[in-house]
C-alpha cells in the first residue's frame, strides 16, 4: 500500500462530539454561515457557489451533496466538509464538490482551534461510515489559506499537478504595475492601448442587471467558443449545465463579470469571485479579430481588473490554478497546492490509488515538453471534462 494513501484508525476520544452528513444543502445552511463568517476559506466554499454548482453541473454529472458538519460539547459547529458523492463504476467516492470549476478546494474550520491528525481521522472516519463511501478523493487543496495551516495537510499527501498564482495587492496600481514591467514593457503597453483608444474609448465596466450579465456572458462564450476552434483546446464552458451555473453565479451577484468595451463591443470578459479581502479569476476570454488582439486586449482586461480591485480595497488577487505566460506576469506569489486520498474501505484503497497515481502522471506530463504535448491531445479527445 502506497503510504501516501491514508488507512483510518480506529477512534480514539477527541473532542468532536457529533458528526452530521448531509444529503442536500438546506440542512447545513445555518451551520455554513456560522463558520464562513471566521474560518478561512475561498469564494468556492461559499453556499451560494455549492448551490449554483449542484443545480447545474452536479446534476449533468450526477455529482450529489455531501455536506460533512462536525460539532463540538455545546453543539456549535467547528467544521463542514463541502463535499459531493459519486460514482465511479463500483466505486461511492466522496469528493470536494465543484470538481473544475473549483481552483481552490478547502473545508471550513473554526478559527483558533487547533486540529490534530487523531481529529481528522475521527471526523472522515465517522463521515465515511455514515455516508458509506468507500474513499475519499482530495484535490487542490491548499497548504495555506489567509496564513492559516490547512488542518487537512496533517496527513500523507503529495504535491498537486499544478500550483495557483497570486499576487498580493499594494495601495496603488501604480505601484504594483511597476513591480512587474520595465519601462521598455510600460510604454510598449500604453502604445497598444493608444492604438485602441484611437479609433474609441476603451471602457472596464462590471456587469450590473440582468441585460448587461446576459450580454457579457453571450460575449463570452463567442470568445472562448472561437478560441477553442482555433487551437483545438477543449472549452469548459461550452455545455449548457456551465453555462447555466456561470448565468446562475452571475445573477445572485456572486459572480463578477468585467467587460472591457471598445466602440460599444465588448471586446474581452473576466469573471472573477470576491471573498474577504481577496479577488479570485474563474476565467479570461477576448475577442479572436486580429486587428485588436494585436493590442493584447487580455493583458489591458487584467491590469483594469487589478486597478479596479486596488480601488475597492482588495488585499489579494488571483488567477486560479495551472501555468500560463499570462499569470506569470501578473502574478509574484506561487501557491503550492496539494493531493490527498484517505481509503474507508478495501474498494477505496483500489480507488486512492488510482487517483494518487493518476494526479502524478498529470503533474509529470506537465513538467515535460513532450508528455505535456501528449496531455493536450488526449484532453482534446476526451472533451474538456473529461
């Protein structure tokens, strides 16, 4: 047995006195909102992106909750486990819910307790014989979140395929501008955005009602619908269950959709999602018609993003998971990201390991030229979710 696999122990005492799984959202609403308001989590935890996503992508991949609530002597909450059952083949898995379309994946832990390894392993333990999974399967997660350790972390566990990228948000944009571009770079950057400017303003707007987030969206889609014909990546986005969870997201407001306008057509759309004091990109797309992108409209989209999140006090900004000349440029700060998988079951261990493994030759293939080339051919084939 590979030793990055976690076996549960046998319980022993801890202080967690009871353990709830949830089989649908509304029974863990009230213990969420105790917890969101102090543990440390991302906008991927938040209920409304749990609800979004079950309504919507979870019900295409017939993903269901499983919402893991622990409580302490008193009965308050001190920690939920977004989760979401499946199956595969045989196998009851029990995954961080969101699947992709989540880039951080984190549970909810009280703030200012501290979490051992025995505690871990009682709440997955008892979560595991209530739910009757037979493995759970832990990607992306975090080593950190908000200087916080991850609480999950305490186990056996290896590095993810990819890391994240963020940058950490000065007062001015000025200033974060100059961190990362040379003068040679800045003036390059104010003749791209002349060359627009000449013919029409170049406008950065948040979509605000229902007609402004339909047409961003419509713009959207177009763009990433074109540039995944014309490099043969895989779009995320083209199925109608994601796109009916970003119109979802997009209309109880915790989706932001950033358009950049250029003689009233949108000419590039950012979607990010505000949590705390930090923003997160879920996606990037601009318009294919050479005559503008030779002006890198997707550069100028997130230096307007960054400006605007600098305006409203934002401390921290990211650009999700997985490498990108793009994110290297607007973002100093690597996060590393790791994997876990803890068996319940002897079918389990068949199905950690496999997983375990899988994310290894993902995270090898990405680090060699050739096997990276030979990754984007298979995911070409099997479809962007795959």
């Amino acid at each position: 047995m590979s030793p990055l696999i976690s076996n549960l122990p046998s319980p022993r005492p801890t202080s967690l006195r009871r353990v709830e799984v949830c089989d649908t959202l509304e029974p863990a609403r009230l213990a969420w909102a105790t917890l969101a308001r102090e543990a440390p989590a991302s906008a991927y935890q938040s209920f409304a992106f749990a609800r979004a996503w079950f309504a919507t992508i979870g019900v295409a991949e017939g993903a269901t909750p499983l919402i893991v609530v622990a409580r302490d002597d008193a009965g308050a909450p001190v920690a939920l486990l977004p989760l979401a059952r499946t199956r595969r083949r045989s196998m009851r898995l029990a995954t961080f819910l969101g699947g992709k379309d989540a880039n951080f994946n984190l549970g909810l832990f009280r703030s200012g307790r501290t979490w051992s390894a025995s505690d871990i392993a009682e709440l997955l333990r008892e979560a595991g014989r209530q739910a009757g999974v037979d493995a759970f399967l832990f990607a992306n997660q975090p080593e950190r979140w908000r200087g916080v350790s991850n609480p999950l972390a305490a186990g056996p566990r290896q590095p993810s395929p990819s890391f994240a990228y963020s940058s950490a948000l000065p007062r001015e944009f000025s200033a974060w501008l100059d961190a990362r571009a040379s003068k040679e770079a800045k003036k390059k950057m104010r003749k791209k955005r002349a060359k627009l400017e000449a013919t029409a303003p170049l406008v950065h707007a948040i979509a605000a009602d229902e007609p402004a987030i339909e047409r961003a969206l419509a713009a959207f889609h177009v763009q990433r619908g074109a540039r995944a014909e014309a490099t043969g990546a895989p779009d995320p986005y083209a199925a109608p269950a994601a796109q009916d969870f970003l119109a979802e997201l997009a209309r109880d407001g915790t989706l932001e959709l950033h358009t950049l306008s250029h003689d009233e057509r949108l000419i590039a759309v950012f979607g990010a999602l505000p949590s705390g004091d930090r923003l997160s990109g879920l996606f990037i797309a601009h318009t294919s018609d050479p005559e503008i992108a030779r002006s890198s409209p997707g550069e100028i989209m997130v230096h307007a993003v960054v400006a605007d999140a600098i305006g409203r006090g934002f401390a921290a900004f990211d650009l999700g998971v997985g490498e990108a000349r793009y994110k290297d440029e607007a973002c100093e700060i690597v996060e590393p990201l790791f994997d876990a998988a803890v068996a319940v079951t002897f079918k389990g261990r068949l199905a950690a390991g496999a997983f375990l493994i899988g994310r290894r030759v993902k995270r090898l293939a990405k680090q060699s030229p050739r096997l990276k080339a030979l990754h984007a051919r298979l995911r070409r084939l099997g479809g962007g979710r795959a």
